[in-house]
C-alpha cells in the first residue's frame, strides 16, 4: 500500500507532496483509497462534504468505531503526515481479519477532506463542516491564491458544493473514532518508547496581519521618504520570535505575500500569516496579543497602516479520558503495549500535542481518541519526515489491538 501511495502528488523538485484539495493529486489519493476499500470488501461512500468512508459492517447500525486521518498535504510536505493514519488503518484491518477477530460494532476507515487548508487557508475543512464548526455560506467563500473559490473547485472535481453542510446524522452513528498519526514532534523518541496516547491538542489559530504602506522606485526614493511596510512587517516577526520565548508559546510566521512584488519596488502591501500554539488559552492570548501590540507600535512609528484579522482557531480539546483510559488498558494488556512501550514493560506514554487534527474538530460531537507513532527526528511537513518501519508496524498493531478491544467480541 505505501509503494502505491507514495508516487501520488510528489514533486520531483522538492521530493515533498502536493496533494490539495479537490487537485488532480488529490483525486488519485482518492481513488487508491477506494480501491483499497473495494479490494477488501467494504462498501465506499462519499459523504455531503467529500469525505471518504470504508465501511465493514452495517453503516446505518450505529456505534461504529471509525479510524482514519487524511491524505492531503502542506506545499511540499512529508510522506507520513495523514497517510499514515489512513494506510496504518487498513493494515490494522488486515490484521483483525488474520486474527480471525469476530466484529460485533460496526466499523469504517475514512479519509477526511482538505484537513491541511494548504489550498484555502483554512484547517479541517471536511471535518469541520460535518461537525458544523464551518457553515456552508463560510466554506464558500473560501478562495486559492488563484481566486478559485471552494465550490467551482469541488464541481470541477465532480462533487456538489450545494449539499455541504453539518451532518448529525452521521456523526450520531459514531461510536468512537481513533486516529493514528506520526507524532509531530521528539517526545516519543526522547523517551524510548514507539507508540503513545494523545492526551490533548494545544490551542491554536490563524492571523492575517496586513501592513500597507506605500509603493515606489527602490532606486530613487530616499530612505527617510519611504513608507515600507516590509520593515514592520519584519519587526514584527522578530517581535513574535521574542514573544513565544517570553511566554513558552509557538508564533511562526510561514506564509507572506507581497505587492507590487517587483524586485526593484517597495512594496505597497505587505500580507504575513501568523500561526500561534501554546499549551493553554491564557498563554496563547498572551502571546498573540503581545505580537500584535509590537505590531501597531512598529506600524505607528513607520506610518504603516495594519489590519489584524483572524482567519482561524481551534480552542484546547481534552480527548475523551473514558476512551482515552479505555485505550491505555488495551494497549498496557496487548501486542501494542509491548510494541509501543519499547519492549520495556512501562506504561504507554501519553502526550500533549500542538499540531491540530480531524480528532480534534471531531471531539466535541463523538468520543475520540489519537495514537502517535514515533518520530525520531521530530521533522514534520517536510519531505524529511520520517518514521522507520518496524515502529509504523508497532503503530499498525496497536491500533488492531485498540479495534479489536472496541470493535470486537
């Protein structure tokens, strides 16, 4: 499954990913999941908000355990990222049914849509809008750098944006989900062990801060005459640097745009995305409010105008400690408990996160659960992202053991 999956979308430059939402990349990820679905028998379905679902058993019977992630990717991001989740699922399948483990829930893998927001700039989308964390009328306004809105991009990859929306429905026939994912980070590497739990998701957002100012020659206009907004704009991200060390936070701006964008003008507007994380709201509103201050001062003194706007944010999610616990048990007594702990014996670690997931928009509807599998750089959403065999093996067998406990007889 990986060897098949991982030709799709990659760029021969960079060697890292592309896959956007509703892109030509994107469709064959599409359609290897389905003919992974299909090859084992389970029925495919498409839900209202092209999302993709693999179901083993009766979908209408209700308390499925479902598992899954994504297959999309950040602009030249890394192979594991989301596909993990979504092969390790199938694999895990695959070994309940090698077990010969007798199902008594229903139970269905799924791809969730456009979760990265690397083309529309807004994270989960698919499941935000099946959760109802996205109205229709806002998910159509969304637009790509090339001004291709959410819903012209759907229709030209064969899906109806006119029936997008929340799906209780749904939701309500979920009885737990689990997702897999390469850990994001060197907490499992540091401490030995190849699989842990989730404990809970940062808090974390989007900012759009526009600093504009005024265009003109960069070679003929004197330097006390300028109103340069890349100045500000640069203080500023040293200003968030400072900020995040200050607070114990993340602030990184990644993404900037530029007019003009003439190599020998100053530039009229200079627009940067802000993303922000830190283990509590209180921190977080300190260090975005801290950045944004610096901002104005800067901006004021300079005579740049600057507009704050934030495009997206995702509150603290605490995962489930019922399921969360339930998943421990399985995991401490299982094939996965000696996999994950490193063959030690030790408890199964479990571990905060500041990267954001479908597990999270989800939690608030039905009890979820996340599984990390080590990363023994800690490099994520690039193409040296890494994860070595025999601990996505241990990935695929704790999660068969956690199916297996929820699912089955």
């Amino acid at each position: 499954m990986w060897a098949e999956l991982a030709p799709l979308g990659r760029d021969s430059g960079s060697g890292g990913y592309r896959r956007y939402a509703w892109s030509g990349a994107d469709a064959d990820c599409r359609a290897w999941f389905r003919q992974q679905a299909e090859a084992r028998g389970l029925t495919h379905e498409v839900d209202r908000n092209g999302n993709q679902w693999a179901w083993l058993g009766d979908p209408l019977a209700g308390d499925a355990v479902v598992t899954g992630s994504h297959l999309d990717s950040v602009p030249d991001g890394g192979a594991f990222d989301g596909p993990l989740g979504v092969v390790s699922s199938f694999a895990a399948l695959d070994e309940l049914r090698r077990r010969g483990a007798r199902l008594v829930r229903p139970l269905a893998i799924t791809n969730f849509g456009d979760e990265e927001g690397a083309r529309f700039g807004l994270a989960c989308v698919g499941s935000r809008l099946t959760a109802g964390r996205l109205t229709a009328q806002d998910a159509h306004r969304l637009r790509d750098a090339d001004g291709i809105t959410l819903p012209r991009a759907m229709e030209a990859a064969g899906y109806d944006p006119e029936v997008i929306g929340p799906d209780p429905e749904r939701l309500a026939r979920i009885g737990a989900f689990v997702e897999l994912h390469v850990e994001q980070g060197r907490a499992l590497d540091l401490s030995g062990d190849r699989v842990g739990i989730a404990s809970a998701i940062w808090p974390h957002g989007r900012w759009r801060f526009d600093f504009r100012g005024e265009a003109n020659h960069a070679g003929t206009t004197r330097l006390v005459d300028r109103r340069d907004p890349m100045l500000t704009y640069a203080e500023t991200v040293l200003a968030a640097r400072r900020e995040a060390e200050l607070t114990g936070a993340l602030a990184t701006f990644g993404k900037i745009a530029v007019e003009p964008n003439g190599v020998n003008a100053i530039p009229s507007l200079v627009r940067g995305w802000l993303d922000s994380r830190a283990a509590d709201q209180a921190t977080l509103d300190a260090v975005v409010t801290g950045i944004e201050r610096a901002a104005r001062e800067y901006a004021e003194r300079a005579g740049i105008d600057l507009d704050v706007v934030r495009e997206s944010f995702t509150p603290v999610v605490e995962f489930e400690h019922a399921l969360r616990d339930e998943l421990s048990k399985i995991l401490e007594g299982g094939r996965g408990a000696r996999g994950g702990a490193g063959d030690t014996g030790r408890a199964v670690p479990v571990l905060g996160t500041g990267a954001g997931h479908d597990a999270g928009i989800l939690s608030a509807s039905v009890p979820t659960a996340m599984l990390f599998v080590r990363n023994p750089t800690g490099i994520s959403h690039s193409p040296a992202e890494h994860a070595a065999e025999d601990d996505c093996v241990a990935g695929v067998i704790a999660l068969a053991d956690v199916l297996e406990g929820l699912a089955c007889s």
